[in-house]
C-alpha cells in the first residue's frame, strides 16, 4: 500500500494571524473532523487556495500551533486535542462510564452479551493477524470448550485467554513481566511461541498485508528495551492527565511502531488498549470488540498507521481512527441494547394477550421469556422451583402449552426440557 509523502512546508506567520482572526474556522474546523491527509486535500474542490501545497500549508500551521510533544528514545511524537476529538471524549465518558446505564442491559442479558463480545474480540484479533478460519467455527470452539485444531484456532483459544488475563492485573502497573507473560499467553503453541519470554533479539520489517511491501521499518533492536521502558514509565505516568483514550490509542500506535517482538505485536496492542480502559474504569469496553471493527476496515487500520509515520509522527491520524472505531464499536452495543428491549417489550405485551386468551400467569410469563431467548429451555423442576408450584402442577401448565403446539419437549437428555417451537407459533396462537 502505497501513500505519497506530504510536500515539505514551512510554518506561515501570515497564515497563523489569519488563523487568530478565525478565517478559516470552517475549513479548519472539517479538517479536524475528516483529519486530512495529503493525498486526501491534494485534490480537494471546496478549500481556501488553489494551489494544494498552499492549503497544506495552512492546515500543518494550524496543527503545529496546537501539537504537544511525547518522546521515546531519539524518537518525537505529536498530537492535539481539537474540539472535534474532545467532543467525542465527552460522549464517551457520558456513554461508556455512566449514560449507558440509565437504560441498561438485564443482567441475564448483558452477561450473554459479554460472553457473545469476548469471543467476538478475541476471534477479530486473531483474524486481523491472518488468523484463517471462519467466525462460527471458532465461536463453536470456544463456547464447545473442545481443543484447537489447527495454527488459527490456536491464535484464537490463546486470545481469548490473554483477554481473561489483563483483568487480572489491572490494578497494577504496567511492567516487562505482564508484557511478557501477556505475550507468551498470546503465542502458546504456535510457529510464534519460539519468540515469545524476551523482546525481539534481531531486525524485522513490517510488510503490507495486501501487496507484501514493507510498511514500516521499526527501531534497531538495540532500542526495544529502552523504548519499552520509556512506553511503561510513560503509561504509568500519572503526574500529567492525558485522557485515558488517548493513552489508549498511543499506547495501541507505540506497540506497534516498536514492533518489541518478532511476532505477536498486534494483538498484545490491542490488548493492552483494552487493558488500559479497564483500568481507568471504562467497565462498559468488556462489551465492545474493537478488532471486529478495524477488521471490517483493515486498510485503514494500516492507513492511520503509514499517516502517522509519513506525516512526521503526527498521532492524530491514528487517535482519529481509534476514536471512530470505539464510536462504532459503543453503536454496536446500543443497538443490541435497543432491540433488546422492544423485545422485552413485545415479551410483556405477548405475556398479557397470552393471559386474556385463557392461559395462567406463569404460562404467560414462561412463554413470553421464550420469545426473548429462543435458545432458552426449561426444564419441569425448573419451572417448578420459580413458581413455587409442586411438579403436578407444573407439568400441567407445560403440557397444555405443549398441546396448544407452542411448547416442544426435548426428550434427547435427562432431565427433558421443554422450549418454544418457534416465535411463529405463538403470533398465530394470539392472531
């Protein structure tokens, strides 16, 4: 994947005053949103000149008076906070810290969720990094509990266990043993476990998933330790308040232009993206997959990446496309909150129609919970024990549902079980 370098500029006084008096505003204020790019802007209609480099010139002005500096080694990186970044941290402490639960999720439902997005997660990173086997069959792996078959199922098992171990420490300081251990979880038994208990001894070159060019030549190996060290003192760091997303996605971007380990470099970044929103209290990221999403936009997953480097470090192109992601990510899991209750909704309306065509509460209860979670079943001591009812009567109301075609009786496992034969059924039983 091929990007052309930005054209060499000069700061421009005349452009600054001109940026004070607020000339530019709209443009500016756009730029920010879409966080152009050179060959974004090069052909671009609607701007203040006509010649491009002019225009790339104004917009490096205005991004150079507002970047602040991190440095790593011999290495200088920079970012801002515009308004358009600040607005969407705004959001996502109303959302992911607080206003999400104003309307939450049941807990029966959000434990299903959370297990549901683990998976998701753990079986998205591994596919980012080649990972070849389908969604379903590595969810059946998971769910199933069976042992990995192959390389690629193996990534995932080993992903969803280094997902389970970042909670564990996130209390704690950010350290070489976690990193390592954290890595040697990710690459057991695989072609990248002969890599893993130590940074990277050697030099590596970052290809193009697409066109197999080097992307990125990252640091000599004689700086990963001293990088390393600087990227731990600089996450544990809480003298200066940097906003936990923007640590995040720092943090995300370092990991990856270190490049620390011969392999396995992706997933323990993103890893570690999660690990460091779990610490600074965003409960709400275990229910989110961000790698399902740079999946579904993987060029420009390398894009924010080759941006950032070509563009002088400049962070703000993968900040911006972290922020989007996470944005998608938290509409995920809204609209799974949202259809979830209009069906608990319909649930209750189709447990009081239920009620006025003859069957009793607990039917009504009972069936209406079927038509929320179709994969439900339950069973006669089951039904028995939430109601508070001896089993005659129990297997009195399961069999008159059974009867009226809306229940079935699973007779394949002791004890049997009884769920809801279709949601069809129960429209046409109430039409």
């Amino acid at each position: 994947m091929k990007l052309e370098s930005p054209p060499i500029f000069n700061v421009s006084i005349e452009y600054l005053q001109r940026i004070w008096k607020g000339e530019f505003d709209d443009f500016l204020s756009k730029s920010d949103e879409k966080y152009f790019y050179w060959d974004d802007l090069k052909y671009k209609k609607d701007v203040p000149f006509e010649n491009p480099d002019d225009n790339w010139t104004l917009i490096k002005t205005y991004r150079t008076s507002k970047y602040e500096n991190i440095e790593f080694g011999n290495y200088k990186f920079f970012y801002f906070l515009s308004p358009y970044i600040l607005k969407n941290l705004h959001d996502f402490d109303l959302k992911l810290m607080g206003g999400f639960n104003q309307n939450p999720i049941l807990p029966s439902e959000k434990q299903e969720f959370l297990k549901n997005s683990l998976l998701e997660e753990a079986v998205a990173s591994s596919q980012v990094e080649g990972a070849a086997t389908t969604t379903e069959v590595a969810k059946e792996m998971l769910k199933s509990g069976r042992s990995p078959r192959n390389e690629s199922e193996q990534m995932i098992f080993n992903n969803l266990r280094a997902i389970n171990y970042i909670s564990e420490f996130k209390n704690s300081d950010l350290n070489f043993r976690l990193i390592l251990e954290l890595h040697e979880i990710m690459t057991a038994l695989t072609e990248a476990e002969k890599f893993s208990g130590d940074f990277r001894k050697s030099e590596v070159f970052v290809t193009d998933h697409i066109d197999g060019e080097i992307a990125h030549i990252p640091p000599h190996w004689t700086e990963v330790e001293t990088l390393m060290k600087e990227l731990c003192e600089f996450i544990n760091d809480e003298r200066k308040f940097i906003h936990p997303i923007i640590k995040a996605s720092i943090i995300h971007f370092m990991i990856g232009f270190i490049h620390p380990f011969e392999d396995g470099n992706g997933r323990t970044a993103r890893a570690l993206f999660y690990w460091l929103l779990l610490k600074k209290g965003y409960s709400l990221v275990e229910n989110i997959s961000i790698s399902r999403v740079i999946l579904e936009s993987r060029i420009q997953y390398d894009k924010a990446f080759l941006k950032t480097e070509n563009d002088g470090n400049d962070l703000n192109y993968f900040i911006s496309y972290s922020i989007k992601n996470i944005r998608i990510a938290f509409e995920k899991l809204v609209h799974y909150r949202d259809r979830k209750l209009e069906e608990r909704k319909k649930a209750n309306l189709i447990s009081y129609e239920l009620i006025d065509k003859g069957l009793n509460k607990r039917q009504a209860d009972l069936v209406g919970s079927l038509y929320l979670d179709t994969q439900f079943k339950i069973t006669l001591n089951l039904y028995a024990k939430k109601h508070e009812i001896v089993r005659q009567t129990a297997s009195k109301d399961l069999n008159e549902l059974i009867k009226l075609g809306i229940l079935i009786e699973d007779k394949s496992s002791k004890p049997y079980s009884f769920n809801l034969k279709n949601r069809n059924v129960i429209e046409e039983f109430l039409s």
